[in-house]
C-alpha cells in the first residue's frame, strides 16, 4: 500500500462545474418535462418559461459544484 493519499489531490473546479451543469440540465429537463405535460399550465406560451427553468438549473448546478470544489480545495490546503 502506498502513504500516497488520493483524496490529498486538489479537485479540479473546472470539471466540478461542468458535472454540475450536465446534472442541472438532466434536473432541469426533467422538472421542465414534467411542468409541461402533467401540470396544470397558466402560461399561454411554455417555450420562453421552459428554457428560462432550465437555464436556471443549469446556472445553479455549476455554480454549486464550482463553489463546493473550491471550499473543498481551500479546506484541504490549511491541512
């Protein structure tokens, strides 16, 4: 075994932002597949209302894995 400790390695914040992106695009289509066909709808038009939802997700989804890689990076680096 080697004293080489793999989770001592700096995330890379980059890809963390993009995994965040892609799992908020697959939430985002599915919450947007779901308002469209199984909710009640009091939009007259869903496109604009459906790609705005799914920018959102998408946004919010790297930006919480961007944030999560640096808070881990920086909390790894005072050890």
């Amino acid at each position: 075994m080697s004293n080489n400790r793999r989770s001592s390695e700096r995330w890379s914040t980059r890809s963390y932002a993009f995994n965040g992106a892609l799992l908020g695009l697959f939430v985002g289509v599915v919450h947007s597949y779901v308002h469209a066909f199984w909710s009640p709808s009091s939009h007259d038009d869903l496109i604009p209302h459906i790609m705005t939802r799914m920018g959102t997700f998408i946004v919010a989804g790297a930006a919480v894995f961007a944030a999560m890689s640096a808070l881990r990076n920086r909390l790894m680096q005072r050890r």
